[in-house]
C-alpha cells in the first residue's frame, strides 16, 4: 500500500516501530499508530465543493 500511494505522488509515511512485532501492542506506540492513521484519512477524504449533493429524501 504505501509503495502504492508513494507512485501516486499520494503524500504518505511509513511508520515503524522497531520494539513491536506484526502488530502494535505498546499503548504509546498504539496511540501514535492510530493518530497519525486517523489524521490521513480525515485529509484524504474531505468533502469538497465539488462533490455531489445528497439526494432529497421523501
């Protein structure tokens, strides 16, 4: 994924963490993981003006 969005010039940064294994356990470690994960997506999926309007419901 991160090769991915690297080749789409898609601003991105792998995050290690060289004290956990295949996942991250470390309430520290935890915390940064899914700050900096949760500020990504909240950028990448803004609303803009160009995007439609809902359709009116009945």
């Amino acid at each position: 994924l991160f090769t991915a969005l690297q080749e789409s010039k898609i601003p991105s940064k792998l995050i290690q963490f060289p004290d956990e294994g295949h996942w991250i356990l470390k309430p520290q470690n935890s915390q940064f993981w899914y700050s900096t994960v949760l500020d990504w997506l909240n950028e990448w999926t803004k609303k803009t003006s160009t995007d439609p309007k809902p359709a009116a419901s009945n």
